[in-house]
C-alpha cells in the first residue's frame, strides 16, 4: 500500500480526459438527446417552417385587398342550428389568375357553392386568409426549444462542470488512504459498474466518507472484486479536494499518464 501511494505522482498530475469521461454518463447521454439530436430536429423543423414565418410576417406588415371567394368544400357539413368549426377550401380571382385558399372558420354554416369573404396581400394574391378570422400564431416550436432543447443544454453544462470538478480532485488532490467497507454490483447499469464506500482521513486528519462507481473491467474494478470474492476488503489510494475534502475519488497509479516533460535528477542548479 506504502508503495502504491508513493508511485502515484505530485501534483499537478496528468489525467486521462477517458478516466473522467464517464462520470455519470446518463447525464450525458440525456443531454446528448436532448440538446443535440432534439436540437438538431427542432432547427430542421424551423427551417421547413421558415417560409411560413415569413408569410405571415408580410401579411401582418400588408397591404390587403378584399375579395369575394366561392366555398369549393366545408367541413364538417353545416348543421342547422347548431353551427360547428369547419374548414373550408376555396376559390378566387385576382389579377387576372385564379387562386385557391383555406382556413377555419369559428361558427361555421358554409356550403359547397357558397360566398365568402377573403382577404390576399396586395401584389402576392397566393397569401390569403379568411376575412374577420382571428389568426393565432403557434408557437409550438419555441415551446420544444423551451422544455426540451433549453433543459438539455443545462444538463450538459451540469455533467460538463462535474467533469472539470472531478478532473481537478485526482490532478490536485491530496493522497491518503482508504479503506474499503463496501462494494455491491450496480443493477441494470451497463457497462458493468461497483458502487464502493470506503473512509479515510483528510489532510487534517478528520475521518470522511466517501463513495462512487467504478467501471467492473477497470484495473481497479478488477481489485474490488477480488476482495469481493474473498470477503476481505483491503485499502487504497484515494486523492481528495483540499478545499472541499467531501470530494474525494479511489485511485490507482495505472490511473495517471506519464508526465511528458520529467525533471532530469541530475540537472542541478548553478548560482
């Protein structure tokens, strides 16, 4: 034990992005769907929808000509009495062309011949509506990006800051020992992973609890589960946060890259 915490390297240490990488990766798969693949079809979804934007944006702007157009079909059928929303297709001539149009009408009592009032942009006669009709502007795609891109991009700037923080506990951390008290297979977790606790002792000496995952196939997931299967838990390196000692992570050698540029132990200072 003596000799693996004096292998372990001074800080600051070389970590590996792959060690870190994997720190509750549920959370970043989530926000991988959510921002990225949800965000990425809500932009498709803008862009199908961008010429209806900008219709809509000229007809608010105007001017409008009215006109009378002809009911080519209503449905449902009109019901006497009991007047229901319907949607209508119709017909009409501007500028010497005939064009074509639909909307919804509120109380509807149309039939297939009949008259009805309708409005088209001047100069562009193929952007028209129903006259008196209030029109609401749907607002479902920044609804999508609200509840559903927004939220994942949080959840990935949460997993990304966890990572840094993580990163910066085995780079900066103090070295101390842990002892092992438990370690039980995570259920329905792929890849295969061991929820371990243990306790050690702060650079003040206090005693602190601690615990994470570790991958099963790691080298240090392979020394869990040996003392598992020999029921005999051993002590291990742990690195823990000066400032904040709570966070702490179990540690190997094998877990830091070399440093690529090693002091030279014969290099000597000359005054």
């Amino acid at each position: 034990m003596a000799s693996e915490i004096q292998r372990i390297p001074p800080a600051p240490r070389r970590v590996a992005w792959r060690k870190v990488l994997g720190y509750r990766w549920p959370l970043a798969a989530v926000a991988f769907v959510l921002a990225a693949y949800c965000g990425v079809l809500t932009w498709m979804l803008f862009l199908a929808n961008s010429g209806i934007i900008e219709d809509r944006n000229r007809w608010e702007a105007g001017p409008r000509k009215p006109v009378v157009a002809v009911i080519r079909s209503a449905v449902p059928t009109a019901a006497l009495g009991s007047p229901v929303p319907q949607h209508v297709e119709y017909d009409f001539y501007a500028d010497g062309q005939s064009f074509s149009g639909e909307g919804n009408v509120d109380s509807g009592t149309f039939t297939e011949g009949q008259a009805i009032d309708v409005e088209f942009l001047a100069g562009t006669p193929s952007i028209n509506y129903v006259a008196g009709v209030r029109r609401e502007q749907s607002r479902w795609l920044e609804t999508v990006f609200a509840l559903v891109v927004v939220p994942g991009l949080l959840i990935g700037i949460g997993y990304a800051v966890g990572v840094l923080h993580l990163r910066r506990v085995p780079a900066h951390g103090d070295v101390g020992q842990a002892q092992i008290t438990m370690v039980r297979r995570v259920p329905f977790c792929l890849p295969e992973s061991f929820a371990v606790h243990y306790v050690f002792r702060d650079h003040r000496a206090m005693e602190r609890t601690g615990r994470h995952w570790v991958r099963a196939h790691s080298a240090l997931g392979q020394r869990l589960l040996t003392m598992m299967r020999h029921g005999s838990y051993d002590r291990v390196p742990v690195l823990h946060d000066r400032t904040s000692p709570q966070h702490s992570r179990l540690v190997l050698p094998d877990d830091f890259s070399p440093d690529k540029h090693p002091i030279d132990p014969a290099a000597t200072i000359r005054l």
